[in-house]
C-alpha cells in the first residue's frame, strides 16, 4: 500500500496538493537561478497564499497535513522555521 492510498483509506480529509521541483519532469526553471530551501520555501508559502486569496482554501478554518519527501522534507522544514508561529497555530506537519 502506498503512502496516498494509506491517506486515502484512512482519513476525512482528502484534498491533495502536489507539486514537483522545479529541474525535474514537466517543469520549467532557470539555469541560472539557484533553488536552496529558502527560495522553494518562499513558493510553498506563495502558492499557500494565492490559494486563500482565490478562495480554494481557508487557512483559518481548514487543518493541513504536510509530506515532504526527499528534498520536499527539507523545504517544510524551512517553511516551518520561518513560520513558526503561524504554523504552529494553524498548520500540522
């Protein structure tokens, strides 16, 4: 059984976001431009941001579950860092 279906059988909430590093299949990135922690970080907490502003999630209402996986983990963990207290109040990872 994999991770997903292991979420899928066992809990409520099932809305999945997923995305893939910028260099890896089907993505557009720079060359130039280097992709550390704090710069995929910065996307995660944009996309979270434009994803509230149009109204497809409620970031004061709704509980988040975090996956990081391979370098993923390492981008929540900085995400998490830089927003402690947020997440700490409105976020699980």
């Amino acid at each position: 059984v994999t991770l997903i279906e292991e979420i899928l059988e066992n809990f409520d909430n099932k809305r999945f976001l997923l995305f893939n590093l910028p260099g890896q299949a089907y993505t557009l990135y720079s060359e130039e431009k280097s992709y550390n922690n704090f710069s995929m970080a910065n996307v995660v907490d944009s996309l979270l941001y434009k994803l509230s502003d149009q109204k497809h999630i409620d970031i004061e209402k709704n509980s988040f579950k975090f996956i990081g996986i391979g370098f993923g983990a390492f981008f929540l963990l900085t995400f998490s860092n830089i927003n402690y207290y947020q997440i700490y109040f409105r976020f699980k990872i």
